[in-house]
C-alpha cells in the first residue's frame, strides 16, 4: 500500500525521487527540468520563495530503444499511462483523505530549425482507437533548442531525499539542469499566455546570490553559441516590449512580497547590462 502523504508537495519530492531511483538503474542518459530547477536550485533571498511545482519533466538524451526500455521500467513499477496526453506517465498518490494524479512529462532535444513533429514516437501501445490514430502510442514531447544542455554539460547532480511510495527515506542522486539552461529552456516560452510561471521562475533565479555567476555563464555561451544568443534575444525583446505583460506575470506568485525594483527591469539589468 502506498504510504499517505501530508501535502501536495511532499507527494511532488516523492516522485521527482522515486523517478529518478528507477532511472538511474538504467543506462539513459537525463536531466530533470522544468520547476524542480529554481526549487532546488534558488536560494529563498530577500523574502521570495518559489511555489514548488507537481511534476516531473524527464529530458532524455538517448536513442528511442533505451527510452523505450526506461519507460517499460516506470510502467512495471506503478506507472499508468495517460488516455488523454500520450506523453506523460500517471502515478496516484495519496494525499490525506484525498487521491491525486501526478504527471511524469517525457522529453526529447529538438532543435528549432530541424524540428517538423512536435512529438516523437517511443512505442507502439498495442491497441486500437479512432480518437486521433489507429494505433496509439507512447510519445515523448520536444524541447526546442537543448541539445546544448548535454553537449556543454549545462546540468550537475544533486542529492535529493524524500518519503518514498513505502514510507521509508529514500535519496537519490537527481541529474538537475542548471539555472542557465532553465533560464535558456524558458527564454522563448515566457512570451506565451499560458505560461505565467515562467517569468516567476526566470525572476527568482536572478534575484540571488547567484545572479552575476548565472549571467556571465549565459554571456558566455552566447558568444560561442548562435542559438543561444537567439534565444536571449528573445527574452531581451519581450523584457523591453512587454514589460508590463513580464511584471505581472511575476506579481501572481509574489505572494504579497513587495519589490522596489520592476522584475522585468532587475531581470534586464541582471542579464543583459
């Protein structure tokens, strides 16, 4: 029986861990990405704290064979697949008197000018439908521009303990992107109506200690990178161009902090000055 968690994000940590445990055991090469960076990565400076996130995002650098395999592993384990979005792995947790599905988003590199399918087969399910295919499948979803995230090495290992699905302590190793690449994976997205959190999550990386080592690196890679350049111009222009769209965006999870400084602009004079 799976162990009944206290909160939402306790049950989060159980997966991110849990996920990784499987992982590791196999020869597949991932980072994490997505919200768990500015979670385990961002220092909580000057009264800010992040929301936490309720996923987890498996970037996979790997043939489809061993993805293949990796996936299997999870499926056997206590994972489910989705009906609905063919790209995530379901797990039920118990939460309190409550049940709650967390979601597992596979990943794969896809470079903007290449990129011509959004999703990328991993196996064949063996059934039919007539929802959207004949036969579905098990999909991972691409994330534009990261390949350089495993060619320049942008992510380290942190360790990561949490109550695992039996209720004993578990700890892991966690592949983590670093706060470049996250500020990199979310440069382009941040302009998009449903993605709010993400200049949350680019306000809070650059509002610690760390800011001035997390731009030089960024500098740094631009100049050698065209694609990165591309990308941080993107963030520049939507900073200049709709900085009120940036500033309340981040204003949604400030959680009634107060800033002296607009974040598009602490952001602009952090990154680009």
């Amino acid at each position: 029986m799976n162990h009944n968690y206290s909160s939402l994000d306790e049950a989060a940590r159980a997966l991110l861990v849990e996920t990784c445990m499987l992982l590791n055991n196999e020869d597949v090469e991932y980072v994490i990405a997505g919200g768990w960076v500015p979670l385990l990565r961002g220092r909580a400076e000057h009264g800010l704290r992040h929301p936490g996130t309720r996923d987890v995002d498996v970037l996979f650098n790997d043939d489809r064979q061993t993805i293949r395999t990796a996936a299997e592993l999870m499926l056997k384990s206590g994972f489910v697949l989705s009906a609905k979005h063919q790209f995530q792995l379901l797990r039920v947790f118990h939460v309190g008197s409550r049940e709650f599905v967390f979601n597992v988003d596979l990943m794969h590199p896809s470079e903007s000018a290449k990129q011509s399918e959004m999703f990328e087969d991993i196996m064949d399910l063996g059934i039919n439908s007539y929802y959207d295919e004949t036969r579905p499948k098990l999909k991972s979803i691409c994330f534009p521009s990261s390949a350089i995230i495993f060619e320049q090495n942008l992510w380290s290992r942190l360790k990561v303990s949490a109550t695992g699905f039996s209720g004993k302590l578990i700890e892991c190793d966690v592949p983590l992107m670093d706060e470049a690449a996250l500020i990199l994976s979310k440069s382009e997205s941040v302009t998009q109506a449903k993605r709010p959190r993400d200049a949350y999550d680019i306000y809070f990386l650059t509002s610690g200690s760390d800011a001035s080592a997390i731009s030089g690196k960024l500098k740094g890679l631009a100049t050698s990178f065209p694609q990165v350049s591309r990308q941080l111009d993107a963030l520049r222009k939507f900073l200049n161009e709709q900085s009120d769209k940036f500033d309340l965006n981040v204003s949604l999870y400030l959680d009634g902090h107060t800033v002296s400084i607009k974040p598009s602009e602490h952001v602009r004079t952090v990154l680009f000055s």
